[in-house]
C-alpha cells in the first residue's frame, strides 16, 4: 500500500473473491511456497493459520475494496529470491485448485500472472 510501485496486485474478480471469502472466514491471507503441486499456487487462508517466520517474505499487502484490512501476500524466501524482478498479479480463473486454499469449493482457483517490473519500479522499491 502506500504511492510507489508495488510487486503484487490483484484483478477485480479476485477482489471479488477475496470479499466472499472474507464474508465467511474473516480476515485472509495468501501464502505462495513454490513448492510442488498444492504450493506452487498461490494459497489462501484464514489470516494467521498459516505460521509464517524467516523463512518467508511479505511481498506486499493488498488494498481491497470493501475490505478494511490489507490482505498479506507471502513467499517462500527462497522463491521469492527467483522472483524478486517480478510484478505478481493475483487473479482468478475456473478449476479446481489446492484443496487446502479457502476458495477450493467454489468451482475456482486463484492464479497468479506475472511480468518483469520496469527499471522504474525496480528503482522506487
């Protein structure tokens, strides 16, 4: 949050997504691992049941509108070293997903799409 570049954002239907989970689970937040199969999507669970520590980094918080608090997005370190050049943009698509991630019974799954950050951003983080 805040006026400079950011590495992660966010579609309007996953912002929408967010807001219906939210609705039913309270706060949330997003953990990708880069590990195989489940982890190597972006995961989404109640804020606080998955136990990050040094082993991760907050990428950024997402601003949802409708939605009074910033939604976490974290990384494993060690993907996160891998991915550091790049702007994540969190969306949603149909499918099943992780069966541990929150949006799994609906009929969806998050995604993420990515693109190298510019010169520019690179700069202002």
């Amino acid at each position: 949050m805040g006026t400079g570049p950011s590495r992660v954002t966010l579609t309007p239907a996953a912002a929408q997504l967010i807001r219906q989970l939210r609705g039913v689970h309270g706060a949330v937040m997003f953990h990708q691992s880069g590990g195989c199969c489940d982890g190597s999507a972006p995961m989404c669970f109640p804020e606080g049941e998955l136990v990050t520590g040094e082993g991760d980094v907050l990428v950024g918080e997402l601003a949802v509108d409708g939605v009074d608090e910033p939604v976490g997005f974290w990384m494993s370190a060690e993907q996160f070293e891998r991915w550091r050049h790049t702007h994540l943009t969190l969306d949603v698509v149909p499918g099943r997903g992780s069966g541990f991630s929150l949006e799994a019974p609906e009929g969806v799954r998050f995604l993420i799409r990515s693109r190298l950050l510019t010169a520019e951003e690179l700069e202002g983080l």
